[in-house]
C-alpha cells in the first residue's frame, strides 16, 4: 500500500491552514490598539463624546425650525448619531477608519428607520 501520497496530502493541508492562521495571527496583532490608546480612549475621549452628542442633540433641536422644510435627516445624522456611534459603538482605541470596519461587520446597531438604513 502506498503510503506516502495520504501523508504527502496532509501535510500540505497542515501547512496551509497553519499559514493561513499565522497569518490571521499577524494581522491580529497589528490592528490591535496599544494599551495607551486604550487608556485615553477609556476615559477622556468617551466623555468627551458624551458630552459632543448632547450638545449635538441641542443643537439639533435648536435647529430644527431651520432644517423641517430642507434635509432633517443630514442635520441629525451629523449631530446625534455620528457622536452618538463614535461615542458607544466604535471598539476602544480605534480612531481610524472605525466606521468602515464597523460596516463590514455589519455591527452599526442604526435604527431601522435612520437615514443611512434608507438611503442603502
């Protein structure tokens, strides 16, 4: 019995899948966030989106008498749910492109009735 063509073939399997999960690995750790952007990212920044998104939240309402005739939905994307999904959705320590990886994810968690779900 030929033994050697089975054990050829499972080694190649074993060789790619392990290469494809160092490689996962790699990546992995290269889009981890240090443990300092994590730390800033924690405290002062979350706050500070807090308090943008209920400033956001006035400032809409202040200017909605201006904004019911032309585009309501552009005027509370940017000042509620923009503050709002970076404050509460995005994960810690990511600042760039964190949007993008959030709809490839498909994790936005937008109302169904918003005006991105909409417009797509």
């Amino acid at each position: 019995m030929n033994i050697w063509k089975p054990l050829f073939i499972s080694l190649l399997l074993i060789g790619i899948v392990g290469n494809t999960c160092m490689v996962q690995a790699v990546e992995d750790k290269q889009n981890r966030p240090s443990g300092t952007l994590v730390a800033i990212d924690a405290i002062p920044v979350r706050i500070a989106g807090l308090a943008v998104t209920v400033v956001g939240g006035a400032v809409f309402v202040v200017s909605l008498p201006f904004t019911v005739f032309t585009d309501v939905g552009t005027a509370w994307d940017a000042l509620v749910v923009d503050p709002f999904l970076f404050t509460f959705v995005r994960p810690l320590g990511q600042f760039y492109e964190w949007r993008s990886r959030l709809e490839e994810n498909g994790a936005t968690d937008e109302p169904e009735g918003s005006t991105r779900a909409q417009m797509e």
